[in-house]
C-alpha cells in the first residue's frame, strides 16, 4: 500500500504539468490543484512515522527510501511552490510556465526520495532543465546568459558526480548510496564534488550569488527555497553510512557557513545578501543531519518569504533604502523572516536553531556560535531598515504577495509548536544575547564602514577552475577512507 500511494504522489506532478498543456486556460488551477492534494503525502510521512523502502531495480540498486528526513524535505518543497505559484497567480503566464514549475516540483520530490546515485542524478538533471527553462522564462539577453551559465556549470558538475557514480558501480555492482563505503576514495570526491555544486555549498557554490540575484523574484525563491537543497541532500544520507565522509561533510560545513556570512555582511544588495545568506544557511543543514528535515524547512519558508518581499521593495540597494525607507507591513514580513533565520524566538527558525547547535559535535560549537552571531549582523541590514510613510497602494505589491508571503508565514509559526522543549529560559537569553550582539556591531560599526568584496571566484571563467581544485581538496580529504 505504501509503495502505491508513492508512485502515485511521485507521478502526480508531472501528470499535472501535461494536464496544463493540454487544457492552458486552467494551467493555474490545474498546478495548485496538484499541489494541494500532493501536500497530504509530506503530513501522512511525518504525522503517522512511516520508513519504508521501495526497490525499483533490485540488480542495480535503484531505490526509493522515504521516512522522516524525507517528509520534512518533501513538505518544504509543496509548501514553497504553493507560496511561488500564488504569488504568480495574479500575473499573466503562459502554461508553459506552470508545467516546468510542476516537472521542477516533481523532480525535486524525486531527489528527496532516491537512495540512489543514478536515480538521483536523473532527477537532479531534469531539475537543472526545468530551473534553466523557467529562468529564461522573460527571454531577455540576461536571463538567457545567466539561464546558460547555471546549466553549464551545473552539467559540468554532474558530469563528475556521473563519473564517480560508475566507479562505485564497478567497485559495487550496484548503485545504492551503501556502496560508497566499498568504493574508492576518487569515487567520493566526484560524487561529492557534483553535491558542492549543485547544492551551491562552499566555493564550488559560487554560481549561487549572481544567479539568485539575477532571475526574477519568484524563481529566486524557489531556488533558495528549495532547489538547492535537492543537491544537498545526499549528503544527509551519506553522512549516516560513513563517519568518514561524516567528518568531512562537517567540516564542509563550517567552511561554507562562514564563507557566506562573511559575504553577506558586506553585501549592499538585497537579493545577493539572501544568496549568500543562503550559502551560509546550507552550511547549517548539512551540519547536523539529525536535525537537517526540520532546519530545512524552517530556513525554507524564512529564506522564500524574504525573496518575494524584497522582490517588492522600490530599491535592492540597501544604502538607497536605508535613505527612503519602506512601507511598514513589507518591513515587518522582512523582520519576520530575517527573526526566523536569525533563530529569535516564536518563529520556527528558534527551535531549529536550538536543536541544531544541541545536536552537533562538541568542536563544531564554537565555530557555529559564532557564524550564528555573523547572521545577526547580516540580516541586521534588513531589520533595521527605516519605515516611510507610504500606503499599499502606493507601493508596487504584486496582487498575490500578501496571500503567498501569508502561507509560507503561517508555515513558519505553526511549526514552530514541533519542538516546544526548546522554549528554556537558557535557550531564550541565549537567542536575544546573541541577537543583541550582532545587532550593534552592525549599527555602530559595520553600517558606517563600505566595503565591497571582490567577486572574481564568482566569473564564469573562474567557476570550473574552483571545480578542478576542489576535487583535489577532496580527494585528499578523503584519501584515508579507500
């Protein structure tokens, strides 16, 4: 019965994406439609605790796996497109947006229930297609250019991950994530190396900036949102077979938190400061897999939330809006959002910020405690942007923002009751100290200092170079492990 009720989840995007085709003057209805009924498999996974597997080609090791990792993730991805795809209703589409919205939706769930390498580099491939398609969606030189840039590092990439993935075959006879522990260590750098990327994880991850901040608001949000963590993922589940690769995921992770941080803090647009919010971010999911399903879906509402908001400031210039300011009620989503990233209490960024830093390895804590205090600062620039007394009206909302923005919120402060042990008077002082600390240096050092980092790692000429050095980083990461 279960392996039923998941293939019939599994197929329903994509049935929903042809369905818009063939019938374009409903595409909207058809793709929210799926969606809403697709939202009761992620609630049936984590309220009834199911873990099951399902072999689709046992000889090779072609498997699904699904339990609470999973439904954590899934439930993440439904509840993100369903706040992109209301955010989008009021605008004039074509179907051929909302059937790439559904096969990239569909391709994702995919990601987050492969056991798999080859599996899970099929749907990782048919998610880079339908990310590509939908970011030259306008058709406008730049987003050709940025559409082609993240398609051709992406496949680069994965061709790498494909290389390892056959070495783990040959080393295996089979494809399953089990075999890496048999497998040898070059192997394990290209596969992980296909991961960096893809997930936008440490310098591998620095195509993630300047796209992020290049595509249009929503597709922002969903990448941020959700379609990074498809390339993340594995790690969770590799992380649990090999305390080798464990050890070396962990220390990925550090590096990445702080290489987006430190980025973000003397970010001045508002886009690229989320993107690289968000490369910080990754670092914290892949922190701590035990805890990785929820922080992922607290830091994808937050992240998707902040997206569609800035997308409708007058300005991504901080120091511009720091001039003229914003209206009050799209301030107050984007102190939500940041508060809920930051880890401030009643949002669910709280709780997963606790458990996180609960559930990491004793050296590990320092580093994270202060990369936390480093998002404080970052996301500062946001909260303490000034109010101006402008209405609504006045300002240039999209008509389904306050409906989209609403869901992912409601998201974020219902699942912030997951977890109510969290809610310590230690816990509590900790959350307000560590914000009170980022907030001042903000204020009374770091907005009166412009400093504008260099983004040469970011070229597309330097992009594959990173690439070849961090496999050798890697492999000799890795070495002992063979």
């Amino acid at each position: 019965m279960n392996n039923t009720i998941t293939l019939i989840w599994l197929a329903l995007p994509f049935v929903a994406g042809f369905l818009v085709y063939l019938l374009p003057k409903y595409s909207s209805y058809l793709s929210l439609g799926g969606l809403l009924i697709s939202i009761s498999y992620p609630v049936w996974i984590l309220t009834s605790e199911v873990d099951f597997t399902l072999r689709l080609l046992d000889n090779f090791g072609v498997t699904l796996y699904v339990d609470q990792l999973s439904g954590y993730f899934i439930l993440t991805n439904c509840l993100v497109t369903i706040g992109v795809l209301i955010y989008c209703l009021s605008e004039e589409r074509k179907a051929f947006f909302y059937t790439q919205l559904m096969i990239l939706y569909g391709s994702v769930n995919a990601c987050f229930i492969g056991y798999d390498f080859i599996s899970f580099y099929v749907a990782i491939e048919v998610i880079s297609i339908a990310a590509f398609l939908l970011m030259v969606y306008p058709r406008s030189d730049k987003s050709i250019w940025i559409g082609l840039r993240y398609l051709f590092v992406s496949n680069t990439a994965m061709l790498f991950y494909l290389i390892g993935a056959i070495l783990i075959y040959k080393a295996n006879n089979s494809f399953s994530f089990d075999g890496l522990i048999n497998s040898p260590p070059e192997a394990i750098a290209l596969i992980l190396l296909g991961l960096l990327v893809k997930g936008g994880v440490f310098v591998s991850g620095l195509w993630l900036p300047l796209t992020h901040a290049s595509v249009e608001t929503p597709l922002s949000g969903l990448l941020s949102g959700i379609v990074v963590k498809a390339g993340i993922f594995p790690f969770l589940r590799l992380a649990s077979i090999s305390d080798e690769v464990d050890f070396v995921i962990r220390i990925v992770a550090i590096a990445t938190a702080y290489l987006g941080v430190i980025q973000a803090i003397f970010e001045n647009d508002t886009k690229r400061l989320l993107a690289l919010s968000t490369v910080s971010q990754l670092g914290f999911i892949i922190a701590s897999p035990m805890i990785a399903g929820f922080y992922a879906l607290t830091h994808g509402l937050a992240k998707c939330t902040l997206f569609l908001t800035v997308g409708n400031l007058p300005s991504r210039d901080i120091k511009q809006l720091n001039q003229e300011g914003v209206n009050f009620y799209l301030w107050f989503v984007l102190f939500l959002g940041s508060s809920s990233i930051i880890g401030i209490p009643l949002l669910a960024g709280f709780s997963a910020k606790v458990m996180v830093m609960k559930n990491i390895l004793s050296w590990q804590n320092i580093p994270f405690n202060l990369a936390v205090i480093g998002t404080a600062i970052a996301l500062s620039k946001l909260i303490f942007l000034p109010t101006a007394n402008t209405s609504i009206s006045e300002t240039a909302v999209k008509r389904g923002y306050w409906l989209g923005v609403s869901i992912l919120m409601g998201g974020l402060i219902a699942t912030n009751l997951i977890y109510p042990q969290t809610y310590t008077v230690v816990n509590i002082s900790k959350a307000l100290i560590t914000f009170a600390i980022g907030a001042l240096i903000y204020l009374f050092i770091l907005k009166k200092i412009t400093l504008k980092l260099p983004r040469t790692l970011e070229k597309f000429d330097n992009l594959i170079g990173i690439m070849s050095l961090t496999v050798i980083g890697l492999f000799w990461m890795v070495l002992p492990i063979g």
